[in-house]
C-alpha cells in the first residue's frame, strides 16, 4: 500500500461504521430471540431501518459528493 493511498481517516470512519452495524444487527438479534410479541418486533425493526437511513443516508451522500468534488479539484 503506497502512502499516498493510505487515508487514516478512511479507516478509522469504515470501523466506527462496522462497529455501529454490528452492534445494531446483535441488539436486533436479540430482541428477535426475546419474548416480545411479533408485530411489536416487526415494527421495532422497520423504525430501526427508516431511522438509520433518514440519518445516514445524508452523511454518505454529502460524502461521495465531497470526494467528486476533491477529485475534480485534484484534476485541475
């Protein structure tokens, strides 16, 4: 890996993200084995999904936008 490519706050944002997944798809995991009634848990679930990506959804857009815009700038 050249140390051009290298981009420690890349890494660092990939395994804050791989940390939030996993520990929402373990508290899930859970909840589904656990004895709430099953409506209750579909519907846990479905707000869980629409609430992570009303506020994700932004954060990764705005950040591809701001890549496209380094990129052309890195161009010119």
């Amino acid at each position: 890996m050249d140390d051009e490519e290298y981009n420690p706050e890349f890494s660092s944002r990939a395994v804050l993200v791989a940390v939030m997944v996993c520990l929402i798809v373990v508290a899930h995991v859970f909840m589904w084995f656990s004895d709430m009634p099953q409506d209750l848990k579909i519907t846990f679930t479905i707000l869980n999904i629409v609430g992570w990506t009303i506020v994700l959804m932004p954060i990764l857009l705005v950040d591809k936008w701001l890549n496209a815009i380094q990129n052309r700038n890195n161009d010119e």
